[in-house]
C-alpha cells in the first residue's frame, strides 16, 4: 500500500484537421517527462491509428481494447489534448477504462496561432469535458485550464492526480481485519459492515480467543518468533520490560501476521482491552505500530472506521498513518489541541525511538506490570491531513481536513504517544465531528493531501464529503 508512483495509460485526443507534428511531439515529450518525475507510462503503439491517436469511434474502440489487453499495468489514464481533440472518439476510447483520468490539455503560443500550428486545445478541453459529463464518465481536472507538460503546473497536477489513482484504486476490494468483537464500552466506534460492502470494503471478523490461544502456541524457536522480536528490539526501547511480556508481544506479532496473510487484510482494529491485558499480560500496541509501518494500518478498539480511513490517508501519502484521539485542550490555544493514543502509533511517526510501558491507565483495572506494550513517545513535528468515517442510512461520510503538529512541550508526565496539533477553523472542525456524530477517533498522516483525497472519493468512490474548515 506505501507504494511507488502510479503508472499511467497515455491518451492523446486529434482533431484531423490540425498538423500531425502536434501528436508526434505529444508522443516524444509527455512519456519522456513523466518518466523524469519517477511515473511510468504505457501507450498505444503509433501504427494502430492515426499518429498513434484517437480521433474516430473505431480509433477509440483500438484503444479501448489496448487498455482491456493491458488491465492492470496502469493506474490512471492521462488523456491528453495536443490539438482540440475528438469528443466521441474519446467517448469510445475511455468510457470502460474504470480507473480515474485526467484530462490535460496544451497551451497555445501566441506566435503560432496560424493555421499550421495552433492547437486550439483551450477549446477542445471544454467540449471533452462536456459530453465526458454527458455519458456520466468521471474525469479529473486542475487548475491551470491548459499547461505544458514541462511546466510546474503540470507536475503540481500530476502528483495529485497519482494520489487521486492511488486512493480510487486502492480502496477497491478492501478487506478489513476485526480482531475481536466489539464490545459494550466501544459504542462509539459502531459501523455499517453492510455499507461498507457496498462500496467495496469486506469485514472479516476473527474471534479474540482464537487469537490467545494462537498466541501461547507459538514456539520461541521459531525463525518467525525470532524475525519478529528483532523487529520489535529495533523498533523501540524495552528497557524495563519484563522477559515475559516482550515473548509475548512478539507471539502476538506474529499470529497478527500470519491472520493478515491468510485472509489477505489491508487494514485492521483490533479489541485492544481489556482480554489480552488479563490471558497475555501485555498490550498489543507496539505491535500494532510496527504492522502500519509494514503497510497494514491497525486502529484500536475495534474501530473499523478508522482502519478503513487510515488506509485511505496512508494511499494518498504513501506514508503512515495513526488513530489518534482528539483528546485535550492546549491551554487557552484556540487553534490548538492535544493529539494522543496509548499507543499504537508507527514507529515511524514518532520523535525518537519510543519506550515501551505498562499501561499507566488499564493498570488500575488489570493491576501493575499487566499490560506492557504502548510507544511511549512523542508525535513527531510535520504538516498533516486529518479526517474519519461514519457509515449512515448506506452512506460513507468522511470529513477531511488539515493542520500540523508542533514542537509545542507536553508535560512528561502525559502518558502514551501524543502531539501538538494547530488547526486552522479548529472550533468549526469540532462542530461538525460533534454535530455529525463522528467518533472522538481521528486519522493523520503526514503531508497536505486533501485535495485529492476529495477528489478521489467523491468523483470516483462515491462518498459523502465534508471540509468543515472551509464552512468558516
């Protein structure tokens, strides 16, 4: 999932009438930047139409049929308009490609706007994108309306669009680990598995016991007990950890690898409280962080919600994410709070190397020394985006956001893994989580990616979207 760049199928739109050296330029200049910038490309071999292009229904049935023999070797399609470009043999080519597409057109030059040389794409995207609207095909555009290829527009699209495939595609066919089942105490986690199945998301449920049990039979000997525990050892400090507890964090790991492979997880929440705590005396947290890192994000408390919505932010950064709470005021700070979890956090979002601890809180329920295994640490300063699920009446509402974490000091005495974060319209944010019924759960990962997160879900996943920063 915290994967490379997006491959891209090359379209390019013609208009008869315009010179064919506009194509054969496209052909040469697009791949060729595209590549520079880390993106591979495929295209229709030049003898299958027309300069390689598509401009009649029978051309946009060649490249249909291209994209169909190549399923799978691309994650986007770039159409792009050298000249005006031809609307229904675009329609023909396009309106199976099941994967999102970006339209890009050239800009004219004001001294080539004669006859031999005008491209007059301003005009054409227009229309492309009219009866693109027309047959009900989504596409994707950006700001500026025309841009060279070699411009920092164009790149600055680019990278967004590639967010864009990476979330579209990835949140197809997603299957989601519940480890545990929910219990009375986690009602604000509560989700629609029905609903999530309709928009392609499968919950597979595995019963904690299982899992126990599992656990206690794995053998120390083993090379997966052994991989695991150096994993663990790097990963954070365990100083003060009694032998037991961490054998039994790295038998946890393990059996959480081997269900992740057998059912083919993306993501998954696990019932962190209060069993594992009481049969295995330790917390799965450090576990937990190591699987985020690994690709397969792991929420707590069972919240599938957010593991589903860690998945989505960690494609469209490429990065980790975390389930946080928004958990307490920064002073009088407006536009800030305190982020924290217990925690689960990856590793590789946090300041320094973690240190592991017993649960300062689950300690009064289960007593001292019972549940060693969150990352005591501290967030590590970035700009962040931010955002969370709910599923109502069939429907998945996501609201999205960013901010940054500071280097603002937290006591040390502040248990778990925690950070500062700054808010724009901060107050507005809260309403809507609070008005709306979102859990006090919230999902980051690193960068400012909201743009084409919306544009993702809303153009290509069909969710309900909410930017409650913008309202004010």
């Amino acid at each position: 999932m915290k994967n490379g760049k997006t491959t891209f199928a090359l379209f390019f739109g013609n208009r008869g009438f315009f010179p064919a050296s506009l194509i054969k330029s496209a052909r040469e200049e697009l791949p060729r930047i595209l590549k520079a910038w880390g993106n591979q490309t495929i295209m229709m071999p030049q003898a299958a139409t027309r300069y390689g292009a598509v401009e009649t229904v029978d051309e946009g049935a060649a490249y249909a049929r291209f994209l169909i023999e190549n399923r799978g070797r691309f994650g986007g399609v770039i159409l792009c308009l050298p000249n005006f470009g031809d609307e229904t043999g675009a329609v023909a080519a396009l309106k199976g490609a099941g994967v999102p597409i970006l339209i890009h057109a050239y800009p004219d030059e004001l001294d080539k706007l004669g006859p031999a040389l005008r491209r007059d794409s301003f005009c054409g995207k227009f229309s492309i994108m009219d009866v693109f609207t027309q047959y009900a095909i989504p596409f994707t555009v950006f700001p500026p309306h025309v841009a060279h290829p070699a411009d920092q527009p164009f790149r600055t699209n680019v990278q967004s669009f590639d967010r864009v495939c990476r979330v579209a595609n990835g949140m197809k066919n997603v299957v989601v680990g519940m480890i545990g089942a929910r219990t009375t105490p986690f009602k604000t986690v509560r989700c629609d598995e029905l609903t999530l199945q309709k928009h392609g998301i499968a919950v597979e449920t595995i019963d904690l016991s299982s899992v126990i049990a599992r656990t206690k039979a794995v053998d120390d000997a083993a090379q997966p007990f052994k991989e695991k525990a150096q994993q663990l050892k790097t990963a954070s400090d365990w100083t003060n950890v009694p032998a037991q507890a961490f054998e039994n964090v790295a038998k946890l790991g393990v059996v959480l690898d081997e269900i992740v492979a057998e059912y083919k997880m993306d993501a998954v929440a696990i019932r962190c409280w209060l069993e594992l705590q009481e049969q295995l005396g330790i917390s799965p947290c450090a576990v937990m962080g190591l699987m985020t890192d690994a690709g397969v994000p792991a929420a707590c408390e069972t919240d599938v919600g957010s593991a589903v919505s860690m998945r989505l932010l960690t494609l469209a950064s490429g990065q980790s994410s975390a389930c946080l709470d928004w958990n307490n005021n920064y002073g009088r700070e407006k536009d800030k709070c305190i982020l924290f979890h217990c925690s689960a956090v990856a590793p590789s979002l946090i300041r320094g190397p973690g240190r592991i601890q017993d649960h300062a809180i689950l300690a009064n329920a289960v007593g001292a020394g019972r549940s060693f295994g969150p990352n005591t640490g501290r967030l590590a300063p970035t700009d962040f985006t931010f955002g969370n699920l709910l599923t109502d009446s069939g429907e998945i509402q996501f609201y999205i956001g960013e901010g940054r974490i500071t280097d603002d000091p937290i006591d040390e005495s502040f248990l778990g893994c925690a950070g500062v974060a700054q808010i724009a319209a901060m107050e507005a944010v809260f309403l809507h989580v609070g008005r709306r019924g979102h859990r006090h759960h919230v999902n980051v990962t690193p960068g400012l990616h909201s743009g084409p997160i919306e544009e993702a879900m809303t153009r290509y996943l069909n969710y309900k979207v909410a930017l409650p920063q913008k309202r004010l």
